[in-house]
C-alpha cells in the first residue's frame, strides 16, 4: 500500500490483508501537507476492480486510521462522482474545513466505485456526507449544502468526544435545536424517512392518515440526525416513533393519532392543508418573478433550466426559483394550473410568462427586461 505514510501496529495481518485488497488501486492523499495533517482523501484509482469485500471499505477506514486519529474522534465521509460539478465544489469546502478542523478527519469516497459501500449506507445521490464518531455514524448530509455541512461539522467537532470546557452547552444546545425543530412548521412529523419513501410501517402508515385527511404538515427524517434521533425522546419523554407535533406540542404516535382519527378529533386538532389552486396562486405570487424549475439558482437539474436561469441571471432582476422535482403535487398541478405541459416556467406578478422558448424570443427582440419589470 504505497499511498499509506505510515503502518498501522493496530490491524491484524489477516485484516492488513483484506484491506490491502480493498483498496487496491487506490491512492490516499492527505488533504493538507504533510505532517501537519492525516485528514484521509480516499480516491478510487483508473481501472479498480474491488473484490466482493470492499464493502468492508469504511469500516477498515476507521480501524486502519485509529492510531493516527486517536485525537480526532470526527470523521466526515464525502460519497461523491467526478461528474457531478457540485461534489467537485463540496471538495473545496471540505478543504477548507479540514483548514478550520484540524481534529477532525476527512475521506472521499467515489459512490459509484464502491456500490456495495454505497448500498450500505443508502447513498442514493452525490454529493452525500456521512459524519462517523467512535466507528458509529451519527449523522448525515445530502446534497451540496456547504453553510449546513460547516454547521454540522462545527456542531460535531465540538461535542462529545473531543475534551470539552464543559458538558452542558452542548445539552443547552440540543434542546434550544429541538425546540427550534418542533416548532419549524404548525404541524411536524418526525418520522423514518420522508413522506415520499417512508422507511417503516408505522411511518407509512402516519403518512397515509394524515394525507387522508389533508393535513398541512412538514416532516423531519430522524435517520438524517442521530442527535435530534435520540434527544427529542428525552425532550418529548415519548420512546418511539413517529412523533406528530402540532404548534411546538407533542400529540403523541400512531396508536394517539389512530384514535384521535376514530373519535373524529383529528381535523380538529391538525391544521388543514390549502387547496391545490389556492396552493399554486400562493407560489405563482411568491415573489414579483418566479421561475419553476427543474433544481435552484445554485444547480440547475436540466439543459433548459440550466438556460434559463443564464438569461435571468445575465438581466440583474432579482427572481425566486421552486423545484418541481421537491414537490410532485406542485409539477403536476402547475400544468393545469397554468395550461403550460413542460418546465421550466416563468411568472411575472403571479402571470405565467411561458416556457425557455417564449423568454429567449422576449430577450432577442429586446422586451425581456420591461416585462420582468411588470412594465409590459
């Protein structure tokens, strides 16, 4: 393993073995000069073919780095793909962390070359970062959200395992975050998984009441934060899940929110969602020029919103964007809604605009700038 610095007198021969094979053709790379830093930048070299024990890839991570790590108890695993521009973004972030966070150690794992790894731990896209303490994974991270990936870094870096000023800011901190979490929205679930995929039966079973019911609600994936996981069932003093929370309060389970159905209290209780058109006018009128699109103004998901959004970007009007692929209800709607079929969309004033073809007609001919003013 010539890309190594240094052995590691804790790994066993036979272990030294298997991860001699995982990571064959790989290079590891320091992402700060040597010896000031051992934050590990794992990086799948041309042509690896892994054995069917690369699955075995983070684990050894954890028990090969252990005696260089020792002091650095945080480890963040970036699942990302070259050609995805936004991994290649959350690298430079990740740099610049590992400047910041000289206790905590960094790893880059290619998603794709690894698909076991990857199935693993329910890396289904990129850029994905998994947050590992003590060998355990506590937390995670999707998608190229650099101010929540310094906050989360920053949270974990300064709790638990590093030798700490004191243990109770970190208690003050969690429970002002709960609090935050509980009150987010006037109705919240907490629950395994999102209400598009649910990732248990009670779960889905939540889910299905409460849109039976057309329940506004906003929902929290508790596999997502293992922190906010095993906290709100002190904070709350309830041992399972899913929580429902209505105006910060808890009203309990499945079992609570199964009864309060039956006795014909729940629509008393949850408030209740607007109707669809009254839902989209809402949208179409969030800001004085709305663009739906296919991802935001920081990743655009496809060729004509990509467009788009260079030509409102090149007049200096300020706009709003809403990603249909975040809400099916919103991308189906909104065709009806506006008699338009396809995406992107733009609305001036709440009045659809039209689609990529109409907007680069309006710049051409030179109107594309009064009618974003509401002057046309």
């Amino acid at each position: 393993m010539s890309g190594l610095c240094h052995p590691a007198s804790s790994v066993s021969e036979p272990e030294a073995r298997s991860l001699s094979t995982c990571f064959q053709g790989h290079q590891i790379l320091p992402l700060l000069p040597l010896p000031q830093a051992l934050p590990w930048l794992l990086i799948p070299g041309p042509g690896w073919e892994a054995p069917a024990s690369r699955s075995c890839i983070v684990p050894l991570v954890l028990r090969f780095a252990a005696p260089f790590l020792a002091h650095r108890s945080l480890l963040v695993v970036h699942f990302w793909a070259p050609w995805a521009p936004q991994c290649a973004q959350m690298n430079d972030v990740m740099a610049e962390l590992a400047k910041e966070q000289p206790r905590v150690s960094f790893v880059k794992l290619e998603a794709e070359a690894v698909p076991e790894v990857s199935e693993k731990y329910e890396i289904s896209s990129v850029p994905t970062f998994l947050f590992f303490k003590n060998s355990q994974k506590i937390d995670r991270l999707d998608g190229a959200h650099a101010p929540e990936l310094t906050k989360k870094v920053q949270r974990h870096a300064s709790s638990g395992s590093f030798p700490p000023s004191g243990n109770e800011h970190p208690r003050e901190d969690l429970s002002l975050r709960l609090k935050k979490l509980t009150h987010a929205a006037p109705c919240m679930l907490f629950m395994k998984g999102t209400p598009q995929e649910p990732r248990c039966g009670f779960s889905k079973q939540m889910v299905e009441i409460l849109n039976k019911h057309n329940i506004q609600f906003s929902s929290f994936d508790i596999f997502s934060d293992e922190e906010v996981r095993q906290g709100l069932k002190t904070y709350s003093n309830w041992p399972t899940y899913p929580q429902l929370y209505v105006s910060g309060e808890l009203i309990g389970g499945l079992d609570v929110i199964k009864e309060l159905e039956a006795s014909d209290e729940l629509d008393t209780i949850c408030p209740k969602a607007p109707k669809l058109e009254e839902r989209l006018k809402v949208l179409t009128n969030k800001a004085s020029v709305m663009l739906f699109m296919k991802g935001n103004k920081q990743e655009a998901k496809c060729g004509f919103s990509k467009q788009i959004l260079e030509i409102l970007n090149s007049t200096g009007v300020e706009y709003e964007t809403f990603d249909i692929l975040e809400d099916e209800e919103v991308r189906q709607g909104l065709k009806t809604y506006s008699n338009w079929p396809t995406y992107p969309q733009l609305y001036v004033k709440g009045e659809l605009v039209g689609g990529l073809d109409i907007v680069k007609e309006l710049r051409d001919n030179g109107e594309l700038l009064p009618v974003l003013k509401g002057e046309n």
